[in-house]
C-alpha cells in the first residue's frame, strides 16, 4: 500500500468517530424522511426517558412504524409557522415551520363518530397531567370509566401521558386533547374518544415546541387537502 494511501485510510479512520458524535449530539435536530431500510428499534428518540418523578418507558421496536416516527417533511399545510395542524385521515400531526417545512408527528385519532375538525387554541399546558373521563364516557362504558369518575392523578398508568395541550375554541373548553399515551402500539390507529394521542417521547417534544395559545387546525376526515382552508 502506498504512502498516501496509507495516510488517507488513517485520516478517514480518525474523523470516522468525530462524524459519528456530531450526528447524535443534538437531540433537537430532525431526520429527514425516513428510508425504507430505517431500523426502528435502535432510534434513539423513542428511548426511555427520565421526566421529573417519572420514567417514560422506551418504545418497543414492535410499536415503532417508520411511517408515524418524527421527522421533518415539506410542509403539505399551507398554514402560518407555529401552527399545530392535525390530519386524521392520514394519522399525522404536523408542526409548521418556517422555509416550507414542518415536524411531522404519527398520532392516534379518534374513532369514528368521536373525532372532532375545526380551528382552536392551546389554552392550557399539563405535565402529566390529571385525567377525568366525560359523562359521555361513564355512560358508554360504565364497567371501564365509572371508577375513575373522581379522577386519575397523573403518572405512568394515566391514559393521558406525559404531557397534555387542551384545546379551547372561542374560550370554551372542546373537551379534546392532545395528549401522551400509555399504549405506543395505538398510534396509527382510530381507537380514542375523539382526543389525539402521541408516543410520550413526542409529546414531550411538542410541549417543548408550542406555546399556550398557539393554534391548532383539526382537519376533518376528508384529509389533508383541506389544511389551507382550515381557521
């Protein structure tokens, strides 16, 4: 082996771990669209998480969809930067940023019947917060709801999660959330009372993210075509 080339082998061998560091040491910073190849279970964003009291479970690899993991994408919105717009129909939730992109975000929708579309505001913020199911909930499912009509308080069993935004629209409560789930392997799906749910690990994210009052466009089931239009 030549001389250059033996000193080039040894340069690349030695920047090889200054590459590697700097490609995992800012926790803010979003892959692009994943490839097909990804491998879930070794990201390092669905790890687990030391929050205050409480420790957020890792996700399991089998939970993990390539599709509904974060990351940054063009923006399909057309909404103002800071805007949360959530998509139903396609399970995302996106938040808009400047240059014509946004984070993008899997989430848990509604069943059908139970999701709500229209334009609101972030009123109030929660960590782990406390959850109180509805009447509405009681009355559908008394065996599951009726003992907790006093409340929950927040922790790891909560349905709510690590974090809670609460919608309000005209200064009136909508009753829906987005919000941290105990079940990772439910985002994706249509399986809530109409609140939109997130892996812990992203919530907490987006909580970091978005301030009280910011809005929030809830496209309906018709998808994201819509998202212009939307408030």
């Amino acid at each position: 082996m030549s001389t250059y080339r033996k000193w080039t082998v040894r340069a690349a061998a030695l920047l090889l771990p200054v590459a590697l560091a700097g490609c995992v040491s800012d926790s803010d910073m979003m892959p692009k669209a994943a490839a097909a190849t990804y491998a879930p279970a070794s990201d390092l964003r669905y790890g687990a998480v030391s929050d205050g009291a409480y420790t957020v479970a890792a996700v399991p690899g089998g939970d993990l969809k390539i599709r509904y993991m974060r990351q940054l994408v063009d923006d399909p919105t057309g909404q103002p930067a800071g805007t949360v717009v959530v998509d139903p129909k396609n399970r995302f939730l996106y938040l808009v940023q400047e240059g014509g992109k946004a984070l993008r975000y899997g989430v848990g929708v509604g069943k059908e019947g139970m999701a709500w579309s229209g334009t609101a505001n972030v009123a109030m913020k929660r960590e782990w917060p406390r959850w109180t199911p509805t009447t509405k909930m009681i009355a559908r499912e008394p065996g599951k709801y009726a003992k907790w009509a006093r409340g929950m308080e927040g922790g790891t069993q909560n349905p709510l999660g690590a974090r809670a935004l609460y919608l309000f629209k005209n200064g009136k409560d909508t009753l829906y959330r987005i919000h941290g789930t105990n079940e990772p392997w439910s985002i994706g799906q249509a399986m809530s009372s109409g609140c939109i749910r997130m892996m812990n690990q992203d919530v907490i994210e987006l909580y970091r993210r978005v301030p009280s009052g910011a809005k929030v466009v809830v496209l309906p089931t018709g998808g994201a075509e819509t998202a212009a239009s939307g408030g």
